[in-house]
C-alpha cells in the first residue's frame, strides 16, 4: 500500500516534469485520475534523465533502478521514493503489467547515446514503447480490462505525439548532436548527417521535415479515427489528441525555419484546449 502522500507528490513532479501529460490527466475521470497521474509521472521522471547526466553511464544506473523496482527488488528502498511509490501502487491495485514499461526503459537508452534514429520503423517502434504505451495504460485504468481495444488510437496517436514533439525539439537536439527523426528521411532528400548539427538550412531539409509533417498528419488522421470509434468511456485516455492537433498546425506555420523553437500555447490555452476536446468526444 502507498504512503498516504505519494500520489499527491507524484502528481506534483508530473506537473513540473511535463505539463502538457499533467493537463491531459486532469480530464482523467477523479476516482482513476491519481491512478494515471503516477503512470505519467513514471514516464516523465524517465523521460528527464537524458537532462539530468552528462554522460550515458549515470543514465544507465537511473534506468536500472526502475528495472529493479519494477521486478520487485528492494523494494523497501524503492518505496522510499514518492513516484516509484504511486506507481507500484496503481500497478498492484489496477492488475496492470510490468512488462511494457521494462521495454519503456529499455528503449530510453537510446536517449542517453548520440546515434542518430536510423528509418521510420526505428522511429515508430520508439514511440510506441514510450508513448503509445501510456495511452494503453491509461485506457487500461479507465476500462478496468487488461486487453482494452485502443491498440490502434494508442498506437497512432503515440506516433503523431512523438513526431510533433521532436518536430518542435528539432533545432534543440540537432544543436546537442543528436537526432531523433529519421535520418532515413533527410538523406532521402540529400541531407547529410552532418549538416543537420551544424544547422545548414537548405531546401533540401525543408522538404525532409515537410514529409515527416505529413507522416505526422496521417498518423493524428488515424488517431482521430480510431478514437471516434472507442467506447466514449474510454476517450479522455486519448485527448492529448487535441494537443497534437494544435502542435501540427503551428509547426505547418514555420515549415520555412526548421531550427527555430517554434512558438507554444499557454498552458492555460492547452487545457482549455484538453478541456473542450473531452467535452466533444465524451
């Protein structure tokens, strides 16, 4: 059983690790709304550890920790720390497996080194071990099912959302030496490597960023199909739908500056936006 605060903290870091993950809980139903909360704080403390370590070996050791949590080892210190509480509880309380979210960490270690994500496959096989499969989590929480049917709306949906944050991320990550699109794409148009960390502008990238919008698009199109198509209990899992569609409508605005941090809508707007989406699709 958690510690009577942990859930409470867990909501808290989630809040300051990612707000965009702690809005979108916030239209999670109340009595499953902590349960989510701790999910999506689990992810977000192992999404910051590429920020938190200079170098991979640290990393390691941090996504190690959460292996072992995960698998039951010393678990009177684990519980120590207020997320990993929260989450062995709604894992536990919620019957849910362990098994996605080892594959989860295992996938982040590819945020630690500097090697480029090599084709599309690549890519999509990264999101969905890292994004799509909180969406099935979470809809897991909400249908009370192990095998609840949103693998398709997890699925697109985890592509679209990723392809729209490393969009945005693009000039960020090039200026560190790494990239997280495709490299296959850019090199398909002429691209080099090397011309993407030194942050050479040409027609050429332009073209290459304005296919992965695209592939983008297809994958929010699919999303918004396959959502429509759930029972309407389990649609808020998926409103952060509503965030990738207002994310790929600013980044179409500056295809013509493809390093530049693009532009973000208040947080306030965001939730509003999360808000009036639910509202349409409960």
């Amino acid at each position: 059983m958690a510690r009577p605060d942990s859930h409470g903290l867990a909501a808290a870091q989630l809040r300051e690790l990612d707000r965009d993950r702690y809005a979108a809980s916030l239209v999670i139903p109340t009595r499953k709304r902590t349960d989510v909360q701790a999910l999506f704080a689990f992810a977000a403390d192992v999404a910051a550890i590429r920020e938190r370590v200079s170098e991979p070996t640290p990393g390691e050791i941090r996504l190690q920790w959460w292996i072992d949590a995960l698998e039951g080892e010393e678990h009177g210190e684990v519980r120590r720390n207020p997320v990993a509480d929260a989450l062995l509880d709604t894992i536990a309380r919620c019957a849910l497996p362990s098994g996605p979210l080892i594959r989860l960490l295992a996938a982040r270690r590819f945020d630690l080194y500097h090697d480029p994500m090599s084709d599309i496959g690549q890519f999509e096989g990264y999101a969905g071990e890292t994004v799509s499969v909180l969406f099935q989590y979470a809809a897991m929480i909400l249908s009370g099912e192990e095998t609840p049917p949103t693998a398709d709306a997890a699925g697109h949906l985890g592509v679209a959302l990723a392809l729209a944050g490393h969009l945005r991320a693009f000039g960020y990550n090039a200026s560190r030496g790494q990239l997280f699109l495709p490299l296959s794409v850019f090199t398909a148009h002429g691209v080099r490597e090397a011309d993407i960390y030194a942050g050479t502008d040409s027609a050429a990238l332009r073209a290459a960023i304005a296919q992965l919008f695209d592939i983008a698009e297809d994958h929010a199109q699919k999303a918004r199909t396959a959502i429509a198509a759930l029972p309407s209990p389990l649609r808020p899992a998926f409103a952060s739908l509503a965030l990738v569609d207002g994310d790929l409508r600013r980044l179409e605005q500056r295809t013509g500056t493809p390093f530049a941090p693009p532009a973000v809508s208040s947080p306030f707007r965001r939730l509003a936006s999360l808000m009036w989406w639910t509202m349409r699709n409960g």
